[in-house]
C-alpha cells in the first residue's frame, strides 16, 4: 500500500471549490494559534460535540445514512441541521457518498479508497476529482428517501446558512477570535478527525471481524470522532446503531442514542444482534 498520493492522482483535475474552501479554513484558522482562551477553548470543543457527534456522526451518519434508529422528524431535521456546520457539503450528497463508500468499499467506485494511500484517503479525494459531486441519476438512486423528503431537501439547499448564523453568533459572544476558534479551528480540526475515519480507521487498527475490506477498530480515531473509529465494527454491521461493541470500546454517540430513548426520541434502534452484515 502506497502511503502517498499517485501521479496519477495527481493529474486530475483539481476541484477548485473544494481546494478553495480548504484552503481558506486552514488559512484562516492559524490565528487560534495565537489567541487562545479558555471561552475560546470552549467554543471550539462544545462546537466540535455539537457539530461533530450529534450533527455529523449521530445525525448524518447512524441516523440518515444507515438508519440504525427511529427519530422524530423534528429532531431528524434538528440533527441535520447541525451537520450543516461540519462544512463537509450538503447533508444529501454525504449521505450519498457514504453510502456509495459502503457499497464500493476499497474497490473501484470507492469516493476515498485507502488503496491510493494515506493521503489520498484523508484529503486528496477532496481535493482533486469529483467524488462529491453527485448528478441527478446517482441522487436519485442512493438517496431516494431524503429527495422524497421536502425538509431535508430545503435543509440541503440552504446548508450554508446555518454556520452564517452560527459565526454572528459567536462574533456576538466573544468577538472574532471566538469566530476564529468556534469557526475556522473547529471545521478544520472536525475535518481531519472525520476524514481519520477514511484513512487511519483503515490502515491501522484491529480487525475482530472478517469483513471483505480493510476497515479496522481504531481506540484514538473512535476518541475523537465520539465513537466512530470502532470502524471494523461498523463495516461488520453496518445498520447497528452502537459501534463500540465491547465493555471498553467508548461510544459517545451510542450512549447518546440510550439518552434520546430514555426521553422517547428514538425508537427501532438496531445493534449488532439485529443489524444486517
């Protein structure tokens, strides 16, 4: 395995609004490196929980994308909403990726195959081609639900208005270094956790499941991503609602999940023993 991305890769056309927005969050994160606070601190992290694990991992991952639980659409359209702030495109074409990675997975087809190498599987798809960039045909074949669904369709029109306000917010509260931090620092760091997943979640890690790919249990990628690093466990059963399998396998988002169905607000909720292989 090639730990670097190809010539080949490299030569393709680079996607320039993918590179320009990743570019101008980097650039304008540095700054946090030299305005720290702890409400700065704070405003990245209780962010990153937000955006992170209810928005992006519970919400567009183990909610829409595999539907490992039964929500109220108000909380569905909540959940989404939150996402959004990820910055990580419309909530449609995520899941659209995604499942699209579970179907293809380290084969031909497969948006962010470790085959390329590292980098390729942790930025480079992002950067170079057209791997999100999803036509009406293929939308329409691995997203049916959300585009029959007129909330999630408006929600994924109007992605950006979200952190917008979430930034005038923050300008509110602390200024522009809060910005800068609850922001910039928090879409970057969020990005690189989320895309550990991609990469290092399969490359490096244990394997307890026999799955037709090279996904892998990764301890430090499930800490930051609030249990999603548990990714071997994921690939062996995709629709399970909890990724952490064992006793010491740490999973925010599963435990967050036993929450809402002590309040009522999630029902139907697929494990292991139930969820498809």
């Amino acid at each position: 395995m090639k730990n670097s991305i190809t010539f080949e890769q490299i030569g393709r056309t680079l996607n320039w609004r993918n590179a320009s927005m990743v570019a101008f969050f980097h650039i304008l994160a540095i700054p946090a490196f030299f305005t720290f606070s702890w409400q700065n601190l704070a405003a990245l992290l209780i962010g990153n929980w937000i955006v992170g694990s209810l928005g992006v991992g519970l919400g567009w991952h183990r909610l829409l994308t595999h539907r490992s639980f039964r929500a109220p659409k108000w909380l569905e359209y909540l959940l989404t909403i939150l996402g959004t702030m990820s910055m990580q495109n419309s909530p449609d074409r995520w899941v659209a990726t995604h499942r699209i990675h579970h179907k293809f997975t380290e084969q031909e087809g497969d948006p962010h195959s470790t085959r390329s190498g590292f980098w390729w599987a942790q930025i480079g798809w992002v950067i170079w081609g057209t791997a999100q960039d999803h036509d009406a045909a293929t939308l329409k074949r691995y997203i049916p639900d959300l585009l029959k669904d007129r909330g999630h369709v408006l929600i994924s029109r109007f992605h950006l208005v979200p952190i917008l306000l979430s930034a005038l917010l923050l300008f509110a509260v602390g200024g522009w270094t809060m910005v800068i931090w609850g922001v910039a620092a928090r879409v970057v760091f969020g990005w690189h956790t989320t895309w550990f997943v991609n990469s290092l979640s399969h490359i490096y890690g244990s394997t307890p499941h026999a799955t037709k790919d090279a996904s892998t249990n990764n301890w430090f990628v499930a800490l930051l991503t609030f249990g999603e690093g548990w990714h071997n466990n994921h690939h062996a059963f995709p629709t399970s609602a909890r990724h952490g399998l064992r006793w010491y396998q740490f999973d925010m988002n599963w435990l967050t999940i036993k929450i809402f169905q002590q309040l009522g607000w999630a029902s139907n909720i697929k494990t292991a023993g139930t969820a498809e292989g």
